[in-house]
C-alpha cells in the first residue's frame, strides 16, 4: 500500500486529535494511522511504510500524503 493508500485508509479511523472526518492539520495525524493500525484498517506494513524515515516522531506527529495538493 502507498502512503497514499495508508493515509486514505486511515480516514475510516477517528483521530484521537481531531475526532471524525479529516485531520485539522492539513495532513493526517499518526495517533489516526496507529488507530487504523489498531482497528486493523491496514497492516503493521502499511504502518511501518509511514514512519520509515522518521527519526523522532509522536501522535501528534503530521504524515503529509504526497498526492494530495494542498
């Protein structure tokens, strides 16, 4: 799955943050991935693709999805 994918599954998970519907933060928070995570909307693949090439991250942390235009 693309981070595109993952970030879209995702939507079908609340944000602990923001509560349902899209992120307030233009992005997608990763408290909202690791709720897709938990709620098995996508695989620990899938959640492991989106912080690859984070060095420090947190739930608050923002996952901007490289095909949407903002």
């Amino acid at each position: 799955m693309t981070i595109h994918q993952t970030c879209q599954a995702a939507q079908a998970a609340a944000c602990p943050l923001c509560g349902p519907g899209p992120c307030a933060c233009h992005g997608t928070h990763l408290a909202r991935i690791a709720r897709a995570r938990a709620d098995q909307l996508i695989t620990a693949g899938d959640f492991a693709s989106v912080i690859a090439d984070a060095d420090v991250f947190t739930g608050t942390t923002v996952v901007i999805d490289p095909e949407v235009t903002r």
